[in-house]
C-alpha cells in the first residue's frame, strides 16, 4: 500500500470522529472553562494518553484482542456507559452550584487528577471503543507494514494531541472564561444531559 494513501486514509477517516461533539469535547472545553488552562491542557493529554492505548491495539489488530471476547466488550461498554452517566450527573447536580463555590471545587482538583479524569473518558468514550474496535480497527489489516502501521500511530496520537491542547488553549482564553461564568448553569446542564444520554445509549445497547 502507498504510503502517502494510508496515512491520508488514516488521517481523513479520524478527523471527523476527533472534532464532532462527544464525551472529550465536553471534558476539556469544561476544564479549560471552569478551572485554567494547564488544567485543560492535562485534561488534553490524559485523552490523548487513552487514544494511544485504542490506536495501539487497533495497529495490533483489535479484531484479534477485542473481537474474539464480545462479553469482554460488553462489559467494557457498561462500564463506559456507566462512568459517563455518573460524570453527567455530577455536572448536572452542581450546574445552579454558584461560580464561586464551583470554581474553588475546581481549584482543588490536582492535575494529575485532570489528566486521570481525561484518560478515563478517553477510554470510556463510546466513539472511541466503535471506531477503534470496527473500522479504524479494519484499516490496519496484515498486508500494511510494520513501520506503516506504527507512522499511521504517530499520526493519530499527533492528530489528537494538538487538537484537544488547542481547544483547552481556545476554552481558557478570558472571553471564553467570561462566557462560561455568564452562562455556567446552561451549559453546565447542556455538558450534564450530553453526558448522561450517551451514558444511558451505551449502556442499553449491550
């Protein structure tokens, strides 16, 4: 295979799963918002650290280490699911909490514990077990060379990287800040409902 084609592939299918609107988007738009910048930005990285994990089993063939254990799957989604609608939750409880009191709950979070926080979405995120476990999976099949596999790994892990650290730097800036303090209740409860409806999705499906 050409090795320009399979990287464009690569890149052309993971971009619109990367920038539509999902569980990632949610998370660090929120922390780049409500606490700081380098909080968002670990936030990025810990997503990033889980998009290393799903694109390095899909470049060893996931079909070989997923597919074969639907239950395993299953549970895997449940368990997705289930983080996801309790985060949702959480959102939703403290979504009339005031600016004040939110931001200085926020301001203990470590950020080791942003990072955690984004790699645990990252990995519970529905978009990503699909993807990664089905087509973007299919991509990576034995006739695509060792070291084509791995640049189509780099690829992706730099994709997604400088994505989500640019949307944590756009999040952080003081206008949006401003925007997000006006406005904290609404989408606080809008980020809430998104989270809990795919919860809920995911959880039903299996």
């Amino acid at each position: 295979m050409d090795a320009l084609i399979f990287i464009s592939t690569v890149a052309a299918i993971y971009l619109p799963v990367l920038w539509s609107p999902g569980p990632n988007f949610v998370v660090v738009s929120r922390s780049a918002m409500s606490q700081s910048r380098r909080h968002g930005v670990f936030t990025a990285f810990g997503i990033s650290s889980g998009t290393v994990i799903w694109v390095t089993l899909a470049s060893l063939s996931t079909r070989l280490l997923l597919g074969n254990f639907a239950a395993g799957t299953g549970w895997i989604k449940i368990m997705g699911g289930t983080y996801l609608t309790y985060m949702g939750l959480k959102i939703l409880r403290n979504a009339k909490c005031p600016i004040r009191a939110a931001t200085q709950r926020d301001e203990r979070r470590t950020i080791l514990q942003s990072y955690l926080r984004g790699l645990a979405t990252s990995l519970t995120n529905p978009q990503s077990l699909i993807f990664f476990t089905s087509i973007f999976g299919a991509l990576f099949t034995p006739a695509v060379e060792p070291w084509l596999r791995w640049a189509g790994v780099l690829v992706i892990i730099s994709i997604s990287l400088l994505s989500y650290a640019a949307q944590a730097v756009f999040f952080s800036n003081q206008r949006m800040q401003r925007g997000y303090t006006k406005a904290k209740s609404k989408f606080d409860c809008v980020a809430g409902f998104v989270l809990v409806a795919i919860g809920i999705k995911l959880v039903m499906a299996t």
